[in-house]
C-alpha cells in the first residue's frame, strides 16, 4: 500500500497547475475547464503519464502546424481536446465508433440550435 500511495503522490506532483490569474482560474469556456479537468484526471488515475500526455499535445500542435493551422492561441484547447481523444481511444479507454458517433450528434444539434438557445441532444426514439 505504501508504494501505491508513493507512486500516486508521484504521478501528482507531475500534473501542471491550474491556469490562473489574479482573480482565479482562466479559461475562455467551460468545456476548456472541463477539457483541462479530464486530461488531469485521466492522469491522476494512471491511464497514462503526465509527460505522455505533453508529448501527445505537443504532437497535436505540431500537426496543427503542418496543417497551417493559425499559431494564435486561439484553437489550443481544441488541440488539446484532440490530443485527449487520441490518447483515450489509442488505450482503449472508450469505443472509437462511439465518440465519433456522439460528436456527429452534437455536431448536428449545434447545427439545429436556434443561435441563443442552450444546444441540446435529441434522445433516442
């Protein structure tokens, strides 16, 4: 139990701190937290190191780049999202066919959302 505990208190000392200001966490949305927040967790849990994740975001970037994607800031967290579901579907941590299948039904309720209106999934019949 004491190399269990000792090997947890290694993986969180490796994981980033909290994007913050003088008045508390930064993050342009919600879902960035939440990004940011799954990422750790999914760390923390041992589904993969906190430098594998970096490298894997690194990649993303990187990727990115190539592409010629803008160098602005502005599409980090969706790099980092994008890094987190290559991570997650490469360790088999959730069916491929099934993430691609819901970000294909909030695409489409994005879609059908009048602009203003809270986006909302259709339940299944």
């Amino acid at each position: 139990m004491e190399t269990s505990s000792h090997a947890r208190r290694e993986r969180l000392e490796e994981l980033p701190p909290l994007p913050r200001d003088e008045e508390g966490p930064v993050f342009e949305a919600p879902w960035q937290a939440q990004a940011f927040a799954l990422a750790v967790k999914l760390s923390e849990l041992g589904h993969f190191s906190w430098k594998t994740w970096a490298r894997a975001l690194a990649d993303e970037i990187s990727a990115a780049d190539a592409r010629g994607d803008p160098d602005d800031g502005s599409r980090y967290y969706h790099h980092w999202v994008a890094a987190l579901e290559r991570l997650v579907a490469g360790r088999d941590l959730i069916d491929l066919a099934a993430m691609t299948e819901r970000k294909d039904a909030w695409a489409e309720a994005y879609r059908r959302t009048p602009h203003g209106q809270p986006v909302e999934l259709r339940r299944p019949a």
